[in-house]
C-alpha cells in the first residue's frame, strides 16, 4: 500500500481549502497550487491564517495548535513543486477540459507512483484520468460540502484503480477523521445521483398550487429531517445544482437507468440570482395535495437508489451510511423503503416510472420484492 505523507491540492478555493486544512491537522504536510502567486498569497491568507485565526478566537485551538498546523501549508504557482506528493487532489473547478489538462500537467511532474484524484462531482474518473500513465494510481476522492464539517467522503474506483491505491485512499480518509464509502466510477457515483434527482423532482412543481415553503415542508415531512430540500440548495449555490442537474440528466437519461428532465423552475431561479425564498408562504394544508409531491419525492429517490445497487455501483450498506452521513437524513432510502413496507414502496418507484422520469429497476418489474437486507 502507498504511504501518503505529502498531499498536493490543485485549485485552493473553498473545497480545496477545506480539504487542505483537514489534511494539515490530521498530520500531512500540504502543497496547494494556484493559477499564480498573487493567488497563492491571498487564498493563504484567507482560507489557512483567517480561517485558523477564527478558531483561535472562538477557543476551538491554541495559537500553538494554529501554528503547527499553518506551518503544514505552503502554496505554489508551479506543477514542478508538486513533485514530491504523494497524493495529489484535483479540486479546481467543474470543468472538464480543465480538469483533463490538469491531470496532463500532474502526470509530467509527479512520480509514477504518485496517486492522482479527483474531487469532481459529477464526471467520470475514468474520463477525465485517461491521459495518465499508469492509470492504476487514479481514482475519485469526493468530499462533500462543506468539507471541513460534512464526514462523507466517497472513495472511487474507476475499471483501472488498483487495490493497493482504493486502500490506501480509504486509510487516507479514516486518518482524516471522515467517514469513506466505496463506490464504482458512475455519473454523479452513489450519493448525487439521489440528492440531485430529489431537488429536481422538487423543484419541478414550484408554481401555483405550490410555493417555496410549502416544497420545504414536504421534504422536511418526508424524509424526517430539520432543513429540508430547499433550504440545502440555497446552501450548495443554485448555479451548482442547475450545472449537476444538466450533467446527470446529459449522462443517464438516454440509458436504462433514465433521469429526470432538468426542471425549467430551477433555471429560471438560477438564472434569475437570487435563492429560493423560503419564506414564500404561507405553507399549504391540504394534506392530499401535500401527498402528491412526497409519494413523487420518495417514489424518485427510492428508484434511482435501487438502480444504483442493481449496477452494482455501492452496496446498500454505503449508500445507506453515505445518505445519512452526508445529507443528515435520518433513514436511508432502504429502510425507509422497510419501514412504510414493500408494497407501499412498489406502488410508489410504479408511480415514478409511469410519470416518465427513471426507467423501472428489475427488482421492481416484477412481484412485490421482499424486504431489503439491511
């Protein structure tokens, strides 16, 4: 197994950083490179000295602690100072042609034995490390927002990830005190492909008979949680869950898994810069009305989820884990599924498929399934 000990982080914003910060006080030195050393100062200054400053006025860490940890980062312009990582992070931004010549520019410099991954969202590892020599040394890292407090983090395995590789990236996240899930090289991997379906299923009946914080509601009611669907997208930025929308519907709708059409209610919200309003009420009552929406939201995330084990690209274990560690929902889609009882959960993933936004999972195309194994 690679023993990792430097870690290079390509792109220093907020991910990026967060990611930085993480691995510095879990004991690993860290290079960041930025476009130029303008950049390099100024996103030290703000992502590692002010942000560590913060919590050394709220008492979170000593000085001694700050400095230490500090003294981990260092930052640079050029791809030569990555050279002595061995792990480097692509964290730049969701651009694909970027982030190919990125992995261009990291296989010239880095050793051959150097792991090289991603923290992309949504694009396939396996695409975007196809100029790597040595390709048994990439994989997906993907950290979820935001990265210094969310616990998830995604360990994924393109057709070409060596053994030794998954597991040294899954030591890499336990020792950065996160939680790691494996999951096969897929559009979105295992988590987004739920998460961004449920928003999307949401936000499509944004009109008359439904406002802002009556869909905040229904997703508060159906999957048990405090902040609900809504009030996460505010948090993730619209203009990310309009591009991630665009890019699973791109990738999948055309396949036997299928997607849902990027709903025209959340363009328009994007494009019109503002979030949504969550309070633009007063929230609806009508519980027959409310239940239109949830038998939808739940019947959308219980078939992509099935279609995600059928393919075989996470166990229900992890996804299970991954959903309640990552989105705070207090089931995961599987027991969920067990507790309202499999004929319930049928009628519904039926509901979705006639409704024309997923294709019908196996497991559902037939009898009633029994309960799922936990």
């Amino acid at each position: 197994m690679a023993k990792i000990e430097t870690v290079g982080i390509v792109g220093f914003g907020v991910m990026g950083a967060a990611i930085g910060l993480n691995a510095a006080s879990s004991g690993y030195r860290v290079i960041f490179k930025e476009l130029n050393d303008e950049l390099v100062r100024s996103m030290y200054d703000r992502w590692v000295k002010a942000a560590l400053d913060k919590r050394v006025a709220k008492g979170k860490i000593t000085q001694q602690e700050m400095d230490q940890v500090a003294g981990m980062i260092s930052g640079t312009a050029s791809y030569q100072d990555l050279a002595p990582c061995d792990l480097v992070i692509e964290a730049a931004v969701e651009n694909m042609d970027l982030k190919i010549q990125i992995f261009k520019e990291l296989d010239k410099v880095c050793r051959p034995d150097a792991i090289l991954v991603s923290n992309t969202s949504t694009f396939l590892i396996e695409r975007l490390m196809a100029s790597v020599s040595n390709p048994s040394r990439t994989a997906g890292l993907h950290y979820f927002f935001p990265a210094n407090i969310n616990r998830l983090v995604e360990v994924i395995r393109q057709k070409h990830t060596s053994d030794g590789t998954f597991t040294a990236l899954m030591a890499f996240a336990e020792k950065n005190r996160k939680v790691p899930i494996a999951v096969k090289d897929f559009p979105g991997f295992a988590i987004n492909p739920v998460f961004i379906s449920s928003y999307m299923m949401l936000d499509s009946f944004y009109g008359d008979a439904y406002n802002v914080a009556t869909l905040e509601r229904i997703s508060q009611l159906a999957l048990g949680v405090r902040f609900g669907i809504m009030w996460v997208q505010n948090g993730s930025g619209l203009g990310t869950c309009y591009h991630a929308a665009v890019s699973m519907n791109d990738y999948l709708a055309d396949t036997d898994v299928g997607y849902p059409a990027v709903p025209d209610q959340l363009k328009d919200q994007f494009e019109s810069g503002n979030p949504w309003d969550l309070e633009d009420g007063p929230v609806a009552e009508d519980s027959a009305l409310l239940d239109v929406v949830k038998d939808r939201l739940l019947g959308s995330i219980f078939t992509i989820s099935t279609h995600l084990i059928e393919k075989g690209v996470v166990s229900i274990k992890d996804l299970e884990l991954g959903i309640c560690t990552s989105l705070a929902w207090p089931k995961g889609p599987f027991a969920m599924m067990n507790a309202m009882g499999m004929e319930e959960a049928a009628r519904l993933v039926r509901l979705t498929v006639e409704s024309g936004e997923f294709n019908m999972p196996k497991a559902f195309s037939g009898a009633v399934p029994p309960l799922w194994e936990l």
